[in-house]
C-alpha cells in the first residue's frame, strides 16, 4: 500500500509531476468531489465497472475498482449505478457491437439519474473510428480514455468532476509503466499479474500491437514483490498475463527470459499454484519446457493458440511456424509432461482460406487433441494487414467450416477430459456453485472445472476430489480424502 495520507492532501500545492504520488493527489481531490456530492444526497454513490474482452481487461479492471473504493464510492454490478465504466474489448467486431448496445441502454439510465456519470476505456477507445462514432452518436458519455493512459484514471476522474463537457484522453503509445496504485481483486484467493503489456507480434488478422502498443516488461523486482504482497494477503494462485509470455524480459535493462521469471515466482513461500498466459508457439523454449516440468506449482495447461493448421494460411497471417513445426512442439511437450492438457484458439474464415485448409487446421486438432479449443470467425479490423487483402471468405463457406471444426473440437476435447475419470486429483475451490448451491466449483491443476459436494467454507481451499463422472467439459466429483 501507499504511504499518503488522501485526507491530510494540501491542494493549494500544484499537482506532484512524479508518479504515482501525482494520481493519489488526485484520489484525495475526487474523494473531496465525491464526499460533497454524497452529502448533497444524502446517500452513498455507487459506481460499477463492467469488463469485456480478456484477463488482461479483467485485471485492468481491478485497478479501476481500486481507485473507485479509495475514491469513496461503493462498488456494484448494477449499472444502475452512479457511475459507470465500460472497459471494452476490440479483438472482434462483436465486442463493439455489444459496447454500443449496451450505451443505448445506459443513456436511458441516465436520464432517470441526471448526475449519473459515463466513462468508456480498453482497447475499443484507441480505434480513431470508434472515438469519432461516440463524439457523434453517443454524447451522453462523460470520460473516454484508452489503454496507455489507465494509470492516469484519477487525474481523468478529476477533470470529469470539474468539466461539463465530454473529457478525451487517447494516447497512441507509452512507454511507461506506473506501479503501486490500489487494485480491488475479485477473488481473495487468486490473482492475474500483468508481467507484460503490449505486442510486437503483428500477426496479420489482429489489433492488439495497434491499441495495446509495444512489448514493455515489468521489472522481475516489481513482479515478485507484487506476488509476495498477494501471498501475504492469502492469495494461493497467480496467472501472469503477458500477449505473449515467452518474450518476456526481452527488452530489460538486465535481460530475463520468462523461463527465470518463473523460477522466481516458484521459490516464493505459501504460493501453491502458477498459471500464465499466453504463449505464443514460434517462442516457446526448451528452457521453458525442462521449468515447467520439474516444478511443483506449475499448473498441468499450456494455451498454445494455433490459430490455423494451414502452412499457407499461417504465413499470410503472420504467425511464424508452420504445421509441422507446430505438432513437433506438441509432442515435445507432451514427452516431458504427459499430463499436461493443451487448449487453443483458431480462427476460422481468415482471408484467402479454402475448405482444405480446415480440414488441415482439423487434422491438427485431431492429432493433438486439446482438452479446449476456442474458435473463432474472423473479423476484418480496420488498419490490420488482412483488412486489405481481397480475397476476403464469403459468409457461407466460413460458417460451413466453422461448424465442420467445431464438431470435431468437441467431440476430441470430450475424449480428452473423459481420460481422467476415476481419479483423484486436487481441486482449488473458487466458488458455490451458481445454479446448485449445495455444490462448490473447482478447477484442476490442468483447468479443468469439477463441482462436488460442498459449502463456501472451502472457497480458497485446494482439496483432493474423486473425478467421477466427466459431463463433456466438467465433472461431477466427490470430496475425496487422500490424492491417488
Ligand atoms: N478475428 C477473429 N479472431 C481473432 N483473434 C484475434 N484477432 C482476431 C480476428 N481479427 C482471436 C485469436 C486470438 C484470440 C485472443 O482472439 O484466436 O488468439
Ligand atoms: Fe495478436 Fe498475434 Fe500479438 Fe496474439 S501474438 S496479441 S494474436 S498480434
């Protein structure tokens, strides 16, 4: 935690120019604002941060949830709230169809709330189209930032309190990474860690190097400390987050390959489990393979996006292996760590793409057999190299292979998570289960998710449970005593 005392702030002082002393001078100030305002009403405000899009968002989030709780407004999921932040997602055209949907609905809300607040950030705020469409369709909106500025969240809540005006802070890069700002996490027991921002990849179908920016690591000191500050707060699981975990490091002043990281992040004391993601296959190391096998709190799942099976339609998109190269990883991983489950992502419909290019992105799912898969239909992003390309797939033949994918995804992932039926593994306990509540949900080592018997006392807790019906994806398990 920060050492500044918010209530004992002199603003008479101009604002402090280092970071992050600068954002808590003005979490004191927007406390003032909001102080007034509850009194004014004679109520407390409550403000709701709504996420779209990946964990990397959802961490972000936390940190806009932080920053509102030390603020003084009490969090909500109800977007009839006081104010209200969409942090939105443009990896996909859907996802901003979804934002705009939603707005229509949140500007009726205001109406009904005239000192209700609106704010939009993430990765659809640093699209120059999107931005534009708000200024004209959607003047209802009080703060639009995006994806480099959100450590600057209370200096923006500051200028939306005293503006009447739509306020717009858009940065096209950065460069720099501020530490030590308040998160609020969702879950007491588990934790995403951003140990990287931004992408250098440029695979030809994505948005993400355009509105995230650069490959920037975090320091190995911050992350570590971040994670024992997490464990001291009964954290038993981490995920670090990263577009792509395998470069990390690259770009230190003392170089580390991610491999070390991970060392690190294992010796530290009462951290039971390690996720990460993601890994991009053309960076995957050796290094890494030997780390991840003899660790003890390594999770037992590697996302490892393929994308396409197709040699042709992988160059086009810019991914750098071939489907060769790809299935001999697979199996290199699979060698050293037999037990691991493997999950994917693949874009189906990506320009230029023939049927006999599915069945070539099919036959690699049937020879490595993920435990998951999620596919996708590619989405044409303004600015990304395969926007250009002419040879774009008409709807009807992508929906065709589509389907013909997704059948063969289901039924080899159902065989997969069938295999471990009648053993006993350990569960870390996340949640009641939402639609039986004399259940808990778990997740295994290698994600995959297990309800059994049980009450919230468990929540946070890792326990062996009997695997003894597999439900396709899940299972339905029994509290077990000892781990065979
Ligand atoms: N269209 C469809 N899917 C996409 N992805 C990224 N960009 C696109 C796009 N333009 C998918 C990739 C990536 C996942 C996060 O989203 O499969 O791995
Ligand atoms: Fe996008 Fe490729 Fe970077 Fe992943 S690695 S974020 S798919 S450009």
């Amino acid at each position: 935690m920060h050492g500044m005392d918010l209530d004992k702030m002199d603003f008479s002082l101009t604002p402090p120019a280092q970071e992050p002393d600068r954002q808590y001078y003005f979490m004191a100030k927007c406390r003032e604002y909001i102080k007034e305002e509850c009194e004014r009403l004679n109520r407390p405000l409550r403000a709701a941060v709504i996420t779209f899009g990946c964990q990397m968002n959802a961490r972000d989030s936390e940190k806009l949830s932080g920053i509102l709780l030390e603020i003084g407004y009490e969090l909500t999921e109800d977007e009839d709230a006081d104010f209200v932040i969409y942090n939105t997602c443009t990896v996909r055209d859907n996802a901003n169809q979804r934002v705009y949907g939603r707005l229509g609905h949140l500007n009726s809300l205001k109406k009904q709330n005239k000192h209700m607040k609106i704010a939009l950030c993430g990765c659809m705020m640093q699209e120059p189209s999107a931005i534009e469409k708000i200024r004209q369709s959607y003047r209802f909106v009080d703060l639009i930032f995006g994806t480099h500025n959100i450590y600057k969240f209370a200096e923006l809540l500051a200028a939306m309190f005293e503006s009447d005006r739509m306020v717009t802070d858009i940065w096209n890069e950065t460069d720099q990474i501020v530490e030590n700002l308040p998160t609020e996490r969702k879950y007491p027991f588990k934790s995403g860690i951003n140990i990287m921002f931004g992408c250098n990849n440029f695979c030809s179908y994505c948005i993400v190097p355009y509105v995230r920016g650069r490959e920037r690591s975090r320091s190995p000191q911050e992350i570590l400390c971040e994670i024992k500050k997490l464990v001291s707060e009964g954290v038993v699981e981490v995920m670090l987050l990263g577009q792509n975990v395998n470069s990390y490091g690259k770009n230190l002043e003392n170089p580390m390959t991610f491999a070390e990281l991970l060392r690190e992040v294992e010796k530290i004391e009462g951290l039971k489990r390690i996720r990460f993601m993601t890994s991009h296959p053309k960076d995957l190391s050796d290094e890494l393979i030997q780390v991840m096998k003899e660790s003890k709190k390594i999770c037992r799942h590697l996302h490892l996006p393929l994308q396409s099976g197709s040699t042709r339609i992988l160059k086009a998109m810019n991914r750098r292996y071939t489907k060769e190269q790809y299935l001999a990883l697979v199996e290199k991983i699979r060698k050293e760590i037999p037990d691991i489950s493997i999950t994917t992502d693949i874009i189906v419909g990506f320009p230029g793409e023939e049927p006999c290019d599915v069945d070539e992105t099919i036959d690699v799912v049937k020879k490595v057999r993920y435990d998951n898969a999620f596919t996708f239909i590619y989405s044409k992003r303004t600015g990304t190299p395969a926007a250009a390309m002419e040879n774009q797939v008409p709807e009807a033949i992508v929906k065709e292979g589509f389907d013909r994918l997704l059948k063969v995804v289901q039924d080899t992932a159902r065989e997969r998570v069938r295999l471990l039926e009648g053993r006993t593994m350990e569960a870390l306990v996340e949640e009641v289960n939402e639609h039986d509540s004399s259940l808990v949900t778990g997740r295994l080592s290698n994600n995959t998710i297990v309800h059994f018997k049980g009450d919230k006392s468990l929540i946070g807790q890792i326990v062996p449970v009997y695997l003894k019906e597999c439900h396709g994806f899940y299972y339905l398990a029994e509290y077990a005593t000892d781990v065979s």
